[in-house]
C-alpha cells in the first residue's frame, strides 16, 4: 500500500509538471527534499537526545513507573496486549501527554521511543503488532488542548481573537480519537478472529 | 482556556527542573544517567534519515507539481453532493494536504487565513482543521520505518479514517459553533 502510494505521487507529479512545461519543478523540488529530510534528521538528533537522557533519568528514579502505574486500568483497556509492566507504556504515555499539550517536538522523540520497546514485544518483526496500531491510532488523531502553531499564525493574520478555535479544535480532536478508539478495537477483533 | 495555555508554557521547564532533582534524591547519579539515555537520540536519528528523505521527496514533487489543486477539483463536487457550502471546498487542498505534510499544510492554512480572514467561516474552519488532524501517512511510515515494519496491516486505513472523521467533525463543529 505505502509502496504504491509513494510511486503514484512520485509518477502523477513528474506527469502533471511534464503537462505544464515546467518539469524544472521536479528537479528543483527533489534536491529541496533530500536536503529538508536531512535538516529535519539533525534537529530531531538533538531533540531526541535531551528527552531521552531526560527520560532515562525519570526511569531511573522510578518515575516512568509511577506514572504508568497511574495510567493502568486506562492503558490496559486500550492496550490489552501489552504486560502490565511493559517498558513501552512510559514512552507511551509521555508521549501522548506532550501531544495533548501541544509540544510537538518533545511528542517525537518519545513516540520513537515508545516503538522501540514495543518492536521488542512484537512477535512478528517485520509486521505491526496491534499495540503498535493502537498507539498511532491514538498518536495522529490525539485531543490537542493547545494548538500553539495555528494560535500564531492568527495572531500575525490580526485576529479578532485568536484562541477562539481552542473550542472547536478540542471538539474535532475529541471525535477523531473517539472514533479511532473505537474503530481500532473493531479491526483488532476483526483481524484476531 | 488561559490556564490550559499556561500548563503548555510552564510543562517543560517544570519537567527540566523535577524530574533530574527527583532522580538525585533517588540517588541516581543524573548526569552520567542524562548522558546514557541521550546516546540513543543520534542512532534513532540516523535510523529514520532514509525514511524521511524517501517520504519527502515524493510528497514534495506531488505539492509542488500542483497536483494537490486539480486533486481538489476533481473532488469539489463530492462536496457539493452532500449539500456543503461551494465555499467550504476551499478546505480541500489543506484536507488532502494535511496526512501528508506538517510544514506543507501549515503553509496551505496560513494561505487561507490570510486570503479568507482570519475570523471568516474558512478561516476558521482551517485553523481547526490544522489543530485537529496529524500527518497521520508521513508520521505511519516514519516510526514504522524506523524500527524496520514493513507491512503495516490495517495501521494506515485507521488513521486516515479517523483523519477523515476529524475533517467531518470540524466542518459540523465551526458551522455550529460560529
């Protein structure tokens, strides 16, 4: 599927700029991307160094523990397959908690994280495992509380009042992850039958 | 609402301040401990670098060689069949745009609300289309790809449907709401 999707792109942007006499477009766009994928990479570096040193030191002292413990009876609901004690569910959590906030950049590093440990817990390597569904289902449709980055853009745009979209933004973002809830545990029925 | 917004503010100073004088108490030794855990941070850096140039490079082609406009085009009448304001197909671009690219979407919600008005019906709805929805496609292929998944199973059906979901939920939220 991603492979198909990825060559039909690639194929109908390189036609569509043919179309138009402006093939330049795809040389220009192709080297602008490989060199972003490389910009993107070496932030993410650094990103990921500070939360995961930050995150090793909050293992250490217990605290991924503890939170996961306070997390429990939710994380065992929405993740039946995972050990209650599971390394995953700190990175998890920590995750989900900086996607509710906002804070997109340390959301990263720690979904990253969260897949690591739960590729150690998937049986079939090169297949993705129910947990893992489940917590990107929850990662990309996440209530958001504070949509800082749009809250900028309309406040440059000189609205009346910028943050009046916090409302409307939790509502949408409320139903998204409603329905991935819901059905995400319909395909794992689904597909354990 | 400004509560919430100062809980953002004041969540990673507090975490950089709590978590490292915690893990002292604890008596763990916390700047050697820092230093372990960031080693990671360069490998899973390096892991995803193919991942993301592979992802970006098409996606950017496609953007760029205007394929996105004509997409919408084809697309406007669907909107139009289920009796949606002709206006609301201007959210299209910004509603295929937004699975696959962060910086992509931004760019095409910054360029309706500056077009629309920040406090018009488009401008609205696009600034709770961009707060609502990930890069759900870009995201999928970069963590799976980062730990070596290759057949995703029904991962990228799930979260383009709860994409689509979010969209029909933001158009009924701002048409009620404002």
């Amino acid at each position: 599927m991603v492979n198909l999707i990825w060559l039909i792109m690639l194929v109908i942007g390189i036609l569509i700029s043919a179309i138009n006499g402006q093939i330049e477009i795809v040389t220009v766009s192709a080297m602008k991307a490989a060199e972003l994928g490389v910009e993107v990479a070496i932030e993410l570096i650094g990103v990921m160094s500070l939360w995961l040193g930050l995150m090793r030191l909050a293992e250490e002292a217990g605290i991924v523990k503890g939170i996961a413990r306070l997390f429990g009876p939710v994380v065992r609901l929405l993740f039946p397959t995972l050990k209650p004690d599971s390394p995953a569910l700190g990175a998890i959590i920590m995750n989900l908690s900086a996607n509710i906030l906002g804070l997109g950049n340390a959301a990263t590093p720690f979904g990253l994280k969260a897949m690591q440990e739960l590729q150690k817990e998937n049986p079939t390597p090169d297949t993705a495992s129910p947990a893992m569904i489940t917590f990107l289902a929850l990662n990309t449709s996440c209530i958001t509380l504070i949509p800082a980055t749009i809250i900028g853009v309309r406040l440059k745009a000189n609205s009346a009042n910028p943050t009046e979209i916090i409302g409307t933004t939790i509502v949408a973002t409320g139903c998204a992850m409603t329905s991935a809830i819901i059905v995400d545990y319909l395909f794992r029925r689904r597909a354990t039958k | 609402m400004k509560a919430i917004a100062e809980i953002s503010r004041w969540a990673i100073p507090l975490l950089l301040l709590f978590i490292p004088v915690i893990a002292f108490l604890r008596k763990v030794p916390v700047y050697e401990s820092f230093v372990a855990g960031a080693e990671e941070g360069f490998n899973t850096g390096v892991r995803i670098l193919p991942f993301l140039i592979g992802m970006l490079v098409s996606i950017r082609i496609f953007v760029d060689s205007g394929a996105l406009n004509i997409l919408a085009h084809w697309l406007q009448p669907i909107f139009a069949y289920f009796g949606l304001d002709s206006n609301v197909a201007a959210i299209i671009p910004l509603a295929i745009m937004r699975p696959l690219s962060g910086s992509g979407a931004l760019g095409v919600a910054t360029q309706l609300i500056h077009q629309y008005g920040p406090d018009s019906y488009i401008g609205r709805l696009a600034s709770t289309l961009q707060g609502s929805t990930d890069t759900t496609f870009f995201v999928l292929t970069i963590y799976f790809g980062s730990v070596g998944i290759r057949k995703y199973r029904y991962a990228l059906k799930l979260g383009l449907l709860a994409d689509f979901i979010g969209l029909i939920a933001s158009i009924w939220i701002v048409t009620k709401t404002f």
